[in-house]
C-alpha cells in the first residue's frame, strides 16, 4: 500500500474551501445563538424553542442532510463517472420532485401531530403554564424548515459531486443570516401582535431554512442543469437512493431516539438544563463542522468516485488520510475547549439575561462535550465509507448499541450530575461507536494502515500534552492580573488561543507530521492567491 498522506493534498484543499465557507457559518450561528442567550437567557422560552426546533430538526437529521445526502452523493457520483449527462440530470430532476412530495407529507402529518410529539418529547415542561403550547405553537411554525433543508441536501450534493464545495457549505450562512435578522426582527414586532417575542425567532428559522436552498441555486444552473418537472417511481436510480437511504434512515433514527431520550431527560432537570446543554453543543458544533463535517463533505464524492471505479487501495488511502487530519485538527480543538470553556461562554454569552450562573453550568457542559469531540468528527468521516462500500448496516448496529450505552451511563449519573450527566454519556457514546466502527471497517476493507495512524496518532498526542500543559500554566498565572472588563479578556483569550496554536503547530512541524504539511500547503495556496488579487 502507498503512503496514505499522498492523497491528503486534494483532500486537504477542498475539506480547507468547506472549513472556509463552514467557519462563516459557525461564526454566525454562534451570533444567533447571541441573540438567543441576550433576549432571551437559558430558561422558559429559550427551552421551548430548544424543544419546538429539534422535531424538525430531527427529522432533517433523519431523511434530509443525512441519510439522503449520503444515499444520493452515492448514486449521483456513480452516475456522473459512468453514465450521460442527460441520464445524469434526469436523476436529479426526478429526486427533487419525489422528495418534494414526499417531504411535504411528512411535514403535514408531522404539524398535524405536534401537540402529542410535544407532549412525549417534553412532558415535564406540563409543570410550567403554557409552556406546552408554546412549544407547539413553534413546531407548526418551524415544520416546514424540513422541507427547504431536505431539497438543500440534495442540491449540495449535486455541487459537491460537480467540484463545487464551497457555496454550499456557505449556504448555511445564509440560514444563519435569515434567523438573525429576519427573527430579530419579527422578535420586536410580534409582542406588539400579542404573540411571544420567541416567537419570532421561530418565524426567523423558516426564513433561514428558505434561504439556505435558494442561494445554492445560481451556482446549480451554472453547472448546466435544467430542472425538469418528472416523477417516475421507477427510476432505477430513485429506487437504489431509497435502498440505501432504508439502512442509513434506520441507523440515523438510533440516533435521533438518544437525542429525544436525552431532551426528555434534560427536561426533567432544573429549568435551563435544556438551554445549557443548546448552547454547549452549539459551541462544540464549530470545531465538528470546521474539521470533521468539512473532510466528510470533500471525502464523500472521492471516496463513492473510488469505489465505483474500483479503485480500492487509493480509496484506503483517502480514509485513512481523511482521519488523520481529524485526529490532528481535533486533538487540539478538545484541549482547548476543555482549559478555555469558562472564558469562552462567559464572552460570548454572558450578556443580558444570560446570567454567571448560566455560564458556570454551560462551561461544565461544554467541557464534557468536548471529551468526544475527536470521535464525533472521526465518525463523520467513517460513516460514510460504509455507504459506499455498500455496508450502511453496520452504522445501523453501533447507533443502536449507542443507545443501550447512552441510557445506562444517563441512568446511573443524573441524580447525581444533571444536566452533566447527558454531555458526558453523549461524549462516551461517540467513543464506543467509533471504536467499533472503525474495527468492522478494518476487517470489511481487508485492513488499513493502523501504524501510519498510530504512529500520527503518537506525535499528535505529544504535541497536544505538551500544548495543554503550557496552556494551562500560562492561564493559571497570568489570568488573576487581567481585566474583568470585555475587551482585555477577549485579547486575552485570543492570545491564549493563537499561542497555543502556534506551538502546537510548531511541534507537529518537529514531529514530522505528513498531513500538518498538507494543511499548512494549502495554507501558502491560499495566501498567495489572496496576495495576487
């Protein structure tokens, strides 16, 4: 087998072009979730708009972005390297259309039936008056977002396979963008109305979701596609979409079944418990997107591309170099979130009714987050090497063993620990299954390079510890002589970060780290284009 870091170039540029356009995305969603914690902090109405956006947000996770995205990249690039251009069109036109449909029917029956899914998601929130139907109320509003990101997913792929990475990536920009102005906005006007202020924040999530489909399409149409209304149940391309997307929904819903089980179980805790753990997961969601989400997505359309032309050494060599940038990207990522989580939601949160106490509780949380953030990303990457090697069980079986590990660690420690209970068994479950992942592909694949792995695994730790410790000292002895006040804390914390970084960086660089060389390449690409402009 060759050296895996050989395919790290390419992949390293594209996975650099998504971490771009991903990092203005998370950045704004971090700008939402601002808005968020000012008006509104971590209680009443911030739980039910928590509650009221994960039911279609679930869904999407379940039949959108996830399963269909995957499923379709997989056919869709199969069809791009093997078959014409106008077949290959014609698949695209015919998925859209079905998947309007039958979207639109989910998102029917879905608002029709919010009240009962409210009341098994949440029936603690019962305790609270007229917290119930406000969360209902908010479902209804917010169901429809399912049907916009689900046409999103499939036209993102349809781009990815193109080449085209970076506006769809970007695309959730403008979902943040529709959320922060558009639900501010409505925020102010509808107390006028008599409805709650969260209100408009749920008005603003519809507006995004619109959004995020609609600026992907003028980079679509320059690709040369036309959109031809066509509905055949029969496409032979539709129906292996839906074959595959059968596994990847069942494995998915494993998960989503641990997202309701730990929000009912959230619920049950002191109210607020819903919100810290949103805005936890909201923060640990930066660095998941930058480097996990954003190698998965360049990963994706290579690897289906590999298999389809059966080409299975290079395809090893992708995943293995695909999961070796995770390791180094996110190694770091954790131990900083982990040193740095107090300062971090304190500056970013801690602002209008967003209290000291809120932040204490969501520092903890994003701290145990962070323990799983390297199996989160990795899974990301591992998961869809199963799709094309048309293997989408076995995620199937470590989501649902997930679930067995998630309830018993909940069980035994929510007495105890709260709404730390739930961060730290989801950290936990992430590890398990990647663990297992990992050993079912090896021996699916016939083996990968596990000692180029852990031989970059070693120098990654190493660097990290080193790292961590002088973190830690330098926090340690010089945070009691800065400033309460905003600005010298965000200078501090920023020159925390970036000295932090650039030790890392210069030890891996001693190291011999193959794919930190990758990284900073694409780096001096990136540089010198924007010097030539």
């Amino acid at each position: 087998m060759s050296n895996p870091n050989d395919a790290s170039p390419g992949l390293a540029r594209s996975a650099a072009t998504v971490s771009i356009a991903v990092m203005f995305s998370r950045v704004l969603g971090l700008i939402r979730e601002q808005v968020f914690a000012a008006l509104f902090g971590a209680g009443y109405a911030y739980d039910a708009f928590v509650v009221a956006f994960r039911i279609p947000n679930l869904l999407r996770d379940l039949f959108g972005e996830g399963a269909l995205s995957a499923a379709f990249v997989a056919v869709f690039s199969d069809y791009n390297a093997t078959r014409s251009k106008e077949d290959t069109w014609r698949l695209a036109s015919n998925v859209l259309c079905f998947f309007a449909v039958a979207v639109s029917i989910i998102v029917l029956l879905a608002a029709l039936s919010a009240g009962w899914i409210v009341s098994v998601l949440a029936h603690d929130f019962a305790a609270s008056p007229g917290k119930l139907a406000l969360t209902e109320t908010m479902t209804v509003i917010m169901m429809p977002f399912l049907l916009f990101i689900s046409l999103a997913a499939v036209v993102m792929g349809m781009l990815n396979t193109k080449g085209k990475f970076f506006v769809p990536a970007l695309a959730s920009s403008f979902f943040n963008l529709g959320s922060i102005i558009g639900g501010t906005s409505l925020a102010f006007i509808l107390p006028t109305y008599g409805q709650p202020a969260i209100v408009g924040m749920a008005c603003g999530t519809l507006i995004g979701g619109f959004l995020q489909l609609a600026v992907q399409v003028p980079t679509l149409k320059k690709t040369g596609f036309r959109f031809k209304p066509t509905l055949r149940l029969t496409d032979p391309g539709l129906v292996r979409i839906l074959k595959l997307m059968v596994p990847a929904t069942i494995g998915l819903s494993a998960t989503q079944i641990n997202i309701f089980i730990n929000t009912n179980f959230a619920a049950s805790c002191a109210e607020g418990s819903v919100s810290w753990l949103n805005y936890a997961f909201r923060l640990v969601q930066l660095p998941i997107g930058l480097f996990g989400v954003a190698i998965s997505i360049a990963a994706l359309p290579v690897l289906a591309r590999q298999v389809s032309l059966g080409n299975t050494e290079e395809m090893k060599q992708t995943f293995v170099s695909s999961l070796a940038l995770v390791f180094c990207l996110t190694v770091p990522a954790t131990i900083g979130l982990v040193l740095l989580s107090e300062q971090i939601i304190g500056i970013i949160f801690e602002h209008g009714a967003f209290s000291a106490l809120d932040t204490r509780a969501t520092a903890v949380a994003l701290s145990l987050y962070a323990v799983g953030l390297f199996a989160y990303s990795a899974n990301k990457v591992i998961v869809p090497v199963f799709y094309a090697i048309n293997a989408a069980r076995y995620p199937v079986i470590g989501s649902f063993g997930a679930i067995g590990v998630n309830i018993i660690i909940v069980l035994l420690t929510i007495d105890a620990y709260q709404h730390k209970a739930i961060a730290l068994s989801t950290s936990i479950t992430m590890i398990v299954n990647f663990i297992f992942l990992a050993t079912v592909l090896y021996v699916k694949i016939g083996g990968f390079s596990v000692r180029y792995l852990g031989a970059g695994l070693l120098k990654i730790s190493g660097a990290g510890i080193v790292m961590g410790s002088a973190l830690f000292y330098v926090r340690s002895v010089f945070s009691p002589y800065v400033s309460s006040s905003l600005l010298p804390q965000v200078a501090f914390l920023l020159l925390l970060i970036v000295s932090a970084a650039l030790l890392y960086g210069a030890l891996l660089r001693l190291f011999g780290l193959p794919e930190l060389n990758s990284v900073l390449a694409v780096i001096g690409r990136m540089r010198s284009r924007f010097r030539s402009r």
